[in-house]
C-alpha cells in the first residue's frame, strides 16, 4: 500500500489492514486492536430514563469507544428485546424508574450470560434496577461521600461556572478477593 504523508505505519494481521498516519500511542494502540479484532462488537446504551447522553455528556467515551473499534447504538428496552450483536449493554446515570417489562428484558439477557455495565449516580433515586443487581451479586447502597463544590467546570475543551462533585468510597470491611489482598 502506498504511503504518502510521514510519520505513517500500516499495520496487517491476516486480511485486516489499518493505516495510521499519528505515531503516537492512542493511534498505534487504535490501529492495532481494529486490526487484530475481526468485525465491529456493538455496544448499546440504554436510552428512555433520562440517562447520560450520548451526544453530549458521553461525547469522550463513546469517541474513545469509536477510536478502538466499536459500533455505538441507542437502545430503547421498552420497544424490543436487547439485540444479539449487543457486546456490552449499559445503562449510564439513568434518572427514571424502569418499566417491568424492560426489567424482565434486562434479566433475560443477563441469564444468557450477556455483558451489562450499568453507572449509577451518586444521587440516584429508586430506578427498578436494584432487585434486578441484587440478585447478581450487586449491592446499591449509599456507601460513598460527595464532595461538592461551585467553582470553574471543565467542559468540552473550556470551563463554565458551575458545580463539580467528587465522589469517594467509604469502605470498611473487605471482601475477600485478589485485587484487595495485602
């Protein structure tokens, strides 16, 4: 393949080209996961309960997402079934209660053994979902602190006035698992 701006790397893995024209990390690790992982894997993001946006609020995941080689699709779960090609379904910062039948959506594709990543605020009220966690071994309980403070906000490349909080876990009693040992 020719190459005709520098500094670029083509990269080939068995039919699968990708070229980059950046050298630098993020555009070398980019190329290489697009090239070494056959297809697009799809991640749907719920949508309906007011959740994080896509366009606006999730703009640096869902470009970081894109950037690795992921296909970015809103879901409505109270118009259908999860699709088969979900990779990961996720619920970001849902503000509104679930219906049951999207709970009974929700609960039959975990029991297939799919992926769900669901973000909850440290202020969420009562969405529906923590039966649904529970019963997965997912506790929603109000074991963290917020800090909140006015001030200058980063946004979008500048800063607005506004509110920031930050969030820290109040843990007191360990479960036994690799990552907390020692």
């Amino acid at each position: 393949e020719n190459v005709e701006e520098s500094p670029a790397v083509l990269l080939k893995c068995e039919d699968r080209r990708e070229r980059t024209l950046g050298g630098g990390e993020r555009d070398l690790t980019s190329a290489l996961i697009k090239v070494t992982r056959p297809g697009t894997p799809t991640i749907y993001f719920s949508t309906w309960h007011q959740e994080r946006s896509l366009d606006t609020e999730l703009t640096t995941l869902t470009e970081t997402l894109d950037r690795i080689n992921y296909e970015i699709k809103p879901w409505r779960l109270i118009d259908g079934e999860i699709p088969q090609d979900a990779e990961l379904f996720v619920i970001a910062g849902p503000r509104g209660a679930f219906a049951p039948i999207e709970l009974e959506r929700l609960s039959d594709y975990l029991a297939q053994g799919r992926n769900l990543l669901v973000l909850l605020d440290p202020d969420t009220t009562t969405t529906g979902l923590e039966d649904l966690l529970k019963r997965h071994g997912a506790v929603v309980s109000p074991n963290f602190i917020v800090e909140r403070q006015r001030g200058l906000v980063p946004h979008s490349g500048g800063y607005y006035m506004g509110e920031q909080q930050t969030v820290y876990a109040r843990v007191s009693n360990y479960a036994d698992n690799p990552i907390v040992r020692g």
